[in-house]
C-alpha cells in the first residue's frame, strides 16, 4: 500500500506556504539593507542538512482580539535544533514579516518549548531578537507569554550557554529576554533595543530624544553595556555566534573544547621585552601583549566597547581556552571605576558558570578615586568583582606585570582571592598605594623640611619601589608563586593552566551567594 500522493501534496503545499512567506522583491530589499530572513539567518547558522525544526504548523487561537482569519505562518517565529560541526544548537529566529515577528501566547510557547529542549539536552541556545514586542491583540496573553519566556531564560542560566541576537526592534520588556541572557549581540544598523520610546520618554519627562541615543546598537555597547558585541549586518552576527560558541562548552556539565593534544609551547618569547616600556611612568599597551601571549595572537573581546579601561575575552594557551581579564593602562591609566568593575564580575561569573580557566594581567594603580564614584556605589561595584573572583572554582592563573595597588591588588584576583598561582615580573609594584602617594603620605614633615624637596622625594620613591613594593618581598611572604622573566610569561601560563585543569573546590552547600547588586 502507498501514501496517497494527494496528502503528500497537501503537506508539500502547506511547508511552502509557510516556508515561503517572503516575496522575492522583499527579500531583495532585506538584504540590500545587511539583513537575512528569519529562515535564511537558521540557514547561515546551521551545517547544512542539519536543522529540524520544531512546531511549524502551530498557530495563533484566532478567538483573540482582531485575530480570526489572520494567516501567520509558524506564528512568527521558527524554532528547532541542528549542528555545527559535532555540536548540538537549539535557535530560535523571530519572523519580523509575521506581523512584526510579535509575540502572542503561541508565539511565546513554541520559545519556551525550544528553550526547554536545549536545558533537556544540553545545549547552547540562540536567538534572533527581530519583534515588535507584545502582540496587541493578545493582551494579558502576550504578556504572560513573556513572563514565561523569561522564567525559561532564568532556568537555562548557568547551565546552558544563552546567545541573544538583536537583528532588529527590541522594544518594552521584551529588552528582558536578551537582558537575561549570556552574550548579547546587536547589528549596527537595523536593530534598536529600549523600555520606553522617544515618544513615550518625551510624554513623561519631557525631554527631547533619539533613538540613537537610547536604543543603538552603539550606545548599548559603550554606555549602557546591555551589548557585548556589535555586528555589521546578519551575516557578521552569525560568524560571531559561531566564533563564540567556539570556547564554550555545551553545557555547565562540560568542559569547554580545549585542544589538550596541543604542544605546550615552552619556547622564550624575547620579542615581549619589546612590549614594555622602560619608564614604570609610560603606560603599557595589554591589547598587544595579550595578542603576544596567546594562541595565534588571537583574543576574543567582549564588551569591546564597554568600560575600555578593563579587557576581557577569550582566547588559548597552547590549545587550552581561557577567559582573559587584564587593565588597559592606556585607559584611565588601567584604574578600576564602576563600569570596569561590573565588567570583570560578569565576565568571571561566565566563565565560572562554564568551566572556563581565568588568566588575569595585572597592571592596576588602584581604584578610581572620585566623588561620582564613591556616590555611585564603587564599593558595591568593586565588592562584586571580590565576590565574583571569590566565588569562581576554576582554575585561576594570575601574572602581576607592573603596578598592583591597594584594593585592585585583591580585586584582580590575588591569592587571597582564590588566585591558584599568582606570578610577577621583576617589575611588578606591589602595596598599599604607588610609592609617590606612599612617600608624600609617609615622609610629608620631613619632606617640607627638606632643602631640595623633589629630589629627596624622587629618592624616597626610588627606595619604596625597590625594596617596600618590590615582588620580591611579596614573594618573600610567599604571596606570589614565583618572580618570572616576561619572556616566560607564555609557557608558564600554559603549563600552570595543563596542571590546575583537573582542580577540584570543595565550598559549603548553599542556595547561592549573595552577590551585591
Ligand atoms: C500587533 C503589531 C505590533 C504589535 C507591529 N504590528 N507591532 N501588531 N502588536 N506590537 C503590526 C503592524 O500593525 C503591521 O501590521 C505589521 O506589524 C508591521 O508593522 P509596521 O508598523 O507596518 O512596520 P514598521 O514600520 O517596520 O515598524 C515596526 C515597529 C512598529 C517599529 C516594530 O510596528 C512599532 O513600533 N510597533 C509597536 C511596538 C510596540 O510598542 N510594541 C509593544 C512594546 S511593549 P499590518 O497588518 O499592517 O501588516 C511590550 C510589552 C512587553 O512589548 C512586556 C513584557 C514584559
């Protein structure tokens, strides 16, 4: 007995409808402007062959508002699973000629569905964020539909890696999900993410607005800090999502893919010493000497934008991935102020949540000093990177290149703060506060008796940095493992990193800590 071909020509017929609900003309304008259709953006991102997809034929209950006879294919939204490479990935894409891709209580179920299907499985999650927010016509609908979808973001936290693409409107609280999420994407041009409009913020308080100024793209990447990454268009985004997913392991049960078959690489790299300039007084470059030490001068950066004064991203040391969290003294001198602080805690808790080892270059003078920043909450701030540091299990390298003063010294992961091996340069500052600040702090009667005053605090200085803050006297005290020239700095790391991978911390059980917030 075979299949009548009629029933094979309905379900033919009803795939095209749904799957091909663009007109050629429409698509032609997408893609003039760098955007991709909700299908052909799980078409870039999937191996081909590979993506099933998962409730096509599901559909609004047409007794809402307005909503009989309106035809949405898959109800606006594709969801389903497929491979890249031997890794599993559940997507989801919003389909913005669906009504505006808007979410309803149908819409919101086949989300949560797929979200649920990546904790089962355990996998990554990706989701392409292109929606004009609540369905109007489903109400109280839509809106529970959210609550669910955000419930469902918090349970795949920390277990499943979450990557949000915002590809076009982001508006209300749908802003939550991607908010929720590990990584956020944003496309230059064609995306705009915020709570409340222009029109709405002009309605209430009566200041004039832009989009630009509240929603871009740009400004979620270097004021708000909503967006790690910006890309281009809809093709750049879905390199970046495959580039991250790259060091992330499918799940917190996982480890993330390192190459343990790699050499460790134990040559001397002379070329660093080039690196670093001569007077402790010139600010170092840590972009270059970052892309010096690791795999293939490869570095990853999130939040590229955000808080420049601090890097942090991912990258390998002879085959092992790690995140990286280094100052950038050629920012505000590498201090740490409230953004950087936020920045570093997010970053650690990420890479904590996902097994990820934590490299960290020191070269700090200390935090911000400033009345914006005692009033803005630096110590709520900066105890978060403490908290963070603390609270992280895995394996921690920590390299004091220059300065390491006061409570940056602690909050860029000293030994104190869980630190595995902690090495310095020969010079490395370590102290309370930098030796001017010290000796004018020390030595200021005396100083103001002094015939020539500059010259005997230069001395003064000269003697604190040599002897006091030396690391030779924090290694004295066995607060750091070992003085290092900087041409080891590269295979110390890697063979540190080889011998803490299987490190195991036993802490008390608890619900979670309380971090502050
Ligand atoms: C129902 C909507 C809609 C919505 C757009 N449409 N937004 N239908 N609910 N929220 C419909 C339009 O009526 C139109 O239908 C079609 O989608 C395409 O929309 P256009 O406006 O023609 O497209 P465009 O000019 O490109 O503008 C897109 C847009 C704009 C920027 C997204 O539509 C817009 O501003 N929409 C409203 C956004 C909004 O305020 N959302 C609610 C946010 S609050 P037809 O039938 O004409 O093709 C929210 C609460 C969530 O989301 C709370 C969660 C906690």
């Amino acid at each position: 007995m075979t299949i009548k071909p009629e029933l094979i020509e309905t379900l033919r017929k009803k795939r095209e409808h749904i799957q091909h609900n663009i007109t050629p003309e429409k698509l032609e304008a997408l893609h003039a402007k760098g955007l991709l259709s909700a299908r052909e953006r799980i078409q870039v991102l999937f191996d081909e062959g590979t993506f099933q997809e998962l409730g096509m034929h599901a559909r609004h209950n047409a007794v809402h508002f307005g909503m009989a006879g309106r035809d949405l294919p898959a109800d606006g939204v594709i969801t389903g699973s497929g491979y890249l490479g031997s890794q599993q990935i559940a997507a989801y894409c919003q389909d913005f000629s669906v009504l505006a891709g808007t979410l309803g209580k149908m819409q919101a179920r086949k989300i949560t569905r797929i979200m649920r299907y990546a904790i089962k499985t355990g996998v990554p999650i990706v989701a392409f964020k292109d929606s004009g927010g609540a369905r109007i016509q489903e109400g109280v609908d839509a809106l529970s539909g959210y609550g669910d979808v955000f419930y469902a973001n918090v349970l795949l936290s920390g277990v499943v890696p979450q990557i949000a693409v915002v590809c076009g409107p982001c508006a209300g609280g749908a802003a939550y999900s991607p908010a929720l999420m590990d990584f956020v994407i944003m496309t230059r041009n064609n995306s705009h993410m915020f709570l409340t409009g222009p029109e709405v913020i002009k309605a209430v308080t009566g200041r004039t607005t832009t989009m630009a100024e509240i929603g871009s793209a740009e400004m979620h990447a270097s004021v708000s800090g909503n967006v790690h990454f910006i890309a281009e268009d809809d093709q750049h985004a879905i390199g970046l999502v495959k580039h991250i997913l790259s060091y992330l392991p499918s799940n917190n049960t996982e480890d993330p893919p390192h190459n343990l078959s790699a050499p460790i690489d134990e040559n001397p790299d002379h070329g660093l010493d080039d690196l670093i300039p001569a007077d402790p007084s010139e600010p170092l470059e840590m972009q270059s000497i970052i892309r010096r030490l690791v795999d293939n001068g490869e570095l990853l950066e999130v939040h590229a934008s955000f808080a420049r004064n601090v890097i942090v991203g991912f990258a390998r040391f002879s085959g092992v991935i790690v995140g990286i969290v280094a100052n950038q003294p050629m920012v505000m001198a590498g201090a740490l102020d409230l953004d950087a602080a936020d920045k570093v805690a997010r970053f650690v808790r990420t890479c904590n949540v996902f097994n990820i080892p934590l490299v960290t270059l020191v070269d700090v003078p200390g935090f911000l000093p400033g009345v914006d920043e005692e009033r803005g909450g630096i110590i709520r701030h900066g105890a978060k990177m403490l908290h963070a540091y603390a609270s992280c299990t895995t394996p921690k390298i920590t390299i004091i290149l220059r300065k390491s003063y006061g409570g940056s010294y602690l909050a860029m992961c000293s030994q104190e703060l869980g630190a595995d091996m902690v090495f310095a340069w020969p010079t490395a500052e370590i102290a309370v506060m930098g030796a001017e600040a010290a000796v004018k702090m020390l030595y200021r009667k005396d100083l103001d008796k002094a015939e020539d005053r500059l010259a005997r605090a230069a001395e003064l200085a000269q003697e604190y940095r040599n002897e006091f803050a030396s690391p030779y006297e924090a290694a004295s005290n066995f607060y750091i493992t070992d003085v290092i020239e900087p041409c080891e700095t590269r295979s110390t790391i890697s063979l540190a990193l080889r011998k803490t991978l299987g490190k195991r911390e036993l802490r008390p059980s608890k619900k979670h800590g309380n971090m502050p917030m």
